[in-house]
C-alpha cells in the first residue's frame, strides 16, 4: 500500500498576516511585485492562498529590509533560491556594499559637524549692521 502525503494547508492572507505580523496590505504588494510567486496560489474564487512556506519568505524579507536591502535587491536575491541556488554570496555582497555607503555617510556627517562646530564656535549674536543689509543671516557666509 503506498502511503499518500498531505498536501500542505494553504493559509488565507489574513492568517498569513496575523501570523507573520505583516499587514495584509503589505502581504498584497509584495505577491504583486513578484516577492511571493512561489508561495501563492489562487483559489476557483480568486482569493490568495498561501504555502506555510511563505512565512520563511517574509521573515527573510523583513530581516533583509531591517539591514538595509532595498525591495529589488530582496527581489533578485529571492530569484536566486527560487531557482535552487543558495544565495549567500549575493546576500553578502549587497551587505558589504551596505557598510561601504555607510561608511561614506559616517565620513560625509563627520564632514558636516565639523563645518557645524566652525560656524557656531565663531557665532555672533549680534552681528555688524553693515553685514545684515548685505545678507539673511552674516554667520552663514561662506
């Protein structure tokens, strides 16, 4: 006798939205642009169903997003399991290009306070009269 496995249970948006703490409109968006395609179905109705797959798939989504990876670098790194491939090397690479923006922001604010700190540490309160007439406000001149 050959032993029939279940299919898994499909879950309706609303479960996979209380489930993944998503809400349903973004669980709409993301199957819209392709983010949940292997994971969806419809039902005769119309209606979503999803795999409990899908709930793997938005918490990877809502880790990759809280590092900083946009939508379609998700999207392409996603394409890349889809297709049976174990995407950690596109995974790092995204990320290292992550700290190297941030570092560029680090040094660029650093820029920016220090010219900050110049402006204040020379501040007058009560500048020339002869400055005002030429000027909003004197302390910003360059």
């Amino acid at each position: 006798m050959i032993a029939l496995v279940p299919p898994d249970p499909l879950l309706k948006i609303g479960e996979v939205a209380t489930a993944s703490g998503l809400p349903v409109k973004t669980i709409r968006y993301y199957e819209e642009i392709g983010l949940l395609t292997p994971t969806v179905e419809r039902s005769h109705g119309g209606y979503r169903l999803f795999t409990e797959r899908v709930l793997h798939r938005l918490s990877f989504i809502k880790r990759a997003q809280s590092l900083g990876l946009s939508l379609n670098e998700i999207h392409q790194i996603l394409q890349i399991r889809d297709r049976g491939h174990i995407p950690c090397d596109e995974i790092k690479s995204h990320l290292e290009a992550k700290v190297r923006a941030i570092d560029e922001q680090i040094l660029a604010l650093e820029t920016l306070q220090g010219e900050l700190k110049h402006i204040l540490s020379d501040w007058q309160d009560q500048p020339s009269k002869d400055l005002l007439s030429q000027t909003i406000c004197p302390n910003l001149l360059t």
